[in-house]
C-alpha cells in the first residue's frame, strides 16, 4: 500500500505541526514527540529492548552510565522485568531525575569525571560482577532494533524527505537509518547537536579539536567520545544528510517556539531538530518537503521551560516578526 505524504491521522505516532509550519515559512513539518512514552523520552525504545533481553538470557542485574533519561528507562525496564538496576551517574551533572529513578528500585552509583568515565566504570561492574551491559556500543546491535521502530512509526503515516535527529552517541540517528534501510527507505538523515563539544559534529567538518563546554542545556548532546559516531555519520553520508551545530540559547529559544506553537514541551536539546530545519532550508533551498524531527520529553526534570528562560537570546527565523511575537511574554 502506498505511504501517504501528507497525512492528519491525529491518531498516529505523529503531530502535524502546522502552526510552527506558518511560523516557519516551511511546508509540511512533523513531530516524533518520544515524550509520550512511560519515561518521557526516546530511550524507552531501547531501554525495554535492553531489559528484555536480559531478562531473557538469565541476568539478575543490568548497568548502564549515563546523563539521566536512559538511566530513568533502564531502571523502569529493570523493574519490570524483575531485575536489579545500577545505574551509573556523572557526580558533577545536573540530576532532575535520580528520585525517579531510585523509585524504581534502582541504585545511583556516582562518579566524579566525564560522561565517558563513567560509562567504562557501569562496563567494568558488568564483568566484574556478571551483569547484563546496557551502554552504548556494549549490544549495539539491541540499540539499533530499538531505535528502528521510530522509523517503523514515521513510514507508517509518512514517507519522509529528511529526518532530523539529536545527536549525542550517535546511536538514536545510527539505529533510525537502520530501520529506514530495512523498510527500503532512503530520506536524508540530519544530525543536530550542540557546537559546544560533539565528536560527530567534529568530525563531519574536519575539525581536530577535543575542547567542550558542558552545560546543563547541552548534557544530553556533549559528547568527547560519541560511542556511535562511525555509524551515524554512516548513515549521514549515506542518505547525503548533514549535520548541524548549535548553541543552548538556540535551544531553549526553538523549545519555547514549540511549546507556543504546538503545546509540546519537549527538552530543549532535542528542540535544536527545528534549528536544524530552518538551517537545512535555508542552506538547500528546501522549504517543502515531508520533514520529521525526532523530539524527546524531560524539560527539566518535569519543572518545564522555565527553568531554561535565563539562556533566551535573540534568533533568526523566516517568519521573524511572527517568531518574536510568540515569544515577547515569555
């Protein structure tokens, strides 16, 4: 059956954002909003396929480092499935979620150094104590059929043009082309992360640089050692995507946008999908299309955008006059 491009299905895994559309000047926008699932953010996705697994093949405990939201999902998950969660937690970052996390039962294990320390030291407590490894690059395999059904959600009311996409590790961009490839599929795959420190995003422009400023805007995109960076830029050069990167007050300005024009409150890192559109238009001369952004819930930790409005700063958009009028009370 042919794929319609120009669906209104309220009832499906998208949202027509046709207001942010008029703001825009650009045709035809969707919404992946991963908000919606149990804890509020794309790692469900792979999350439940970690602990099923583990599950499956006879594991009592799971581990994974993290930022927050994976660690939230994994400890859901592990629940779930009756096992025990360690989750491993940078001790210097900005941590809305860890009550939640801990009411699933989990233990929060910090440790003081980067992101990257912390998930060798949840892949160390894996051998050393025989439980079932869910970070990144560990199954990566379980990783990309996770993140393939977002793909599955998106062809079933869209057949898209360019998908756009937050990149950290790298993985959640990697496993959505997996799933495209699958289906037959070939839209253009957009990377968006922050300019304050991607290894992605370095490496897409040849810049041979490891210096990063990390915030708690861009907590989920900062990354010296993205684990997926070979595969996602895989499958950037091979839908002739591109990657693009931003500031935080590009951020929170592009998350308030939303929030106005749609009612989506979505993390402000993953609202940097619609600076990413505006940049790809404007860069291809693409101002219609089917386009896709993949969005996440979790505005800090529940408190909503407010919490963010110290980093507002002026940005460009087509429709200007229009963007700023939504934004002058805020």
């Amino acid at each position: 059956m042919e794929v319609p491009n120009d669906s209104d299905d309220e009832g499906g895994p998208l949202i027509r954002a046709r207001e942010l559309e008029r703001v825009l000047g650009i045709r035809r926008i969707y919404l992946d909003f991963e908000g919606r699932n149990p804890t509020g953010t794309h790692k469900d996705r792979i999350a439940e396929a970690h602990a099923r697994r583990a599950a499956e093949e006879g594991y009592s405990a799971i581990t994974v480092g993290t930022c927050g939201n994976y660690g939230v999902a994994i400890a859901y998950y592990a629940k779930v499935y009756g096992i025990k969660a360690y989750i491993f937690v940078p001790a210097g970052y900005t941590l809305e979620r860890t009550g939640e996390t801990l009411s699933y039962g989990a233990e929060v294990i910090p440790i003081h150094g980067p992101y990257e320390k912390v998930v060798f030291e949840s892949r160390k407590f894996a051998v050393e104590n025989g439980a079932y490894d869910a970070n990144p690059g560990s199954n990566p395999e379980v990783d990309y059929e996770g993140y393939s059904t977002i793909a599955d959600d998106i062809l079933s009311e869209v057949k898209p043009d360019a998908v756009f996409v937050p990149a950290g590790n790298g993985t959640t961009l990697a496993g959505i082309w997996h799933g495209f490839r699958k289906r037959g599929e070939n839209p253009r795959m957009v990377g968006v992360t922050t300019s304050f420190g991607n290894q992605i995003l370095w490496q897409f422009y040849g810049v041979e640089t490891e210096e990063f400023v990390e915030t708690p805007i861009n907590e989920p995109l900062v990354s010296m050692i993205s684990f997926d960076a070979i595969e996602a830029l895989k499958a950037v050069y091979e839908s002739n995507g591109y990657v693009f990167g931003f500031a935080d007050d590009d951020a929170v300005q592009y998350a308030l946008l939303l929030e106005k024009t749609e009612g989506v409150s979505a993390l402000p890192a993953s609202a940097l999908t619609i600076a990413g559109l505006v940049k790809f238009a404007r860069k291809f001369g693409m101002w219609r299309g089917n386009f896709v952004l993949v969005l996440t819930g979790g505005a800090h930790g529940g408190e909503g955008l407010g919490a963010y409005r110290g980093a507002l700063s002026y940005v460009r958009w087509e429709n200007r006059a229009r963007a700023c009028a939504l934004l002058q009370k805020v």
